[in-house]
C-alpha cells in the first residue's frame, strides 16, 4: 500500500512533480525489490489514472 505522501505527490500537476515521480517510478523498477517493483505499479496506476 502506497505511502499518503506518494498520493499526494501524483495528485500534482507541475512539470517538476511529473519529473520527480518518473525518477521515483524508475528508481524503484531499478532497485528490483518486491516491494518497490509492487510501488512503481501502484504509483504507475495512480498516474495513468483508471481504465488507462
């Protein structure tokens, strides 16, 4: 389950808030941890946003 503070952070419309949670999502794809890898897709979908 995602962290309050990553929902906020995907919540945000800036180009910097956009950059930083593609490094985040990538980081976290790169780490290859379960846990993260389970974050990156969580915070992929919150992103995307439904049916996308």
């Amino acid at each position: 389950m995602l962290n309050e503070d990553y929902k906020v952070m995907v919540q945000c419309s800036s180009d910097e808030g956009a950059r930083f949670l593609h490094d985040l999502i990538l980081n976290k794809r790169a780490s290859g941890r379960t846990r993260d890898l389970a974050d990156a897709e969580a915070l992929e979908d919150l992103r995307d946003g439904p049916g996308r």
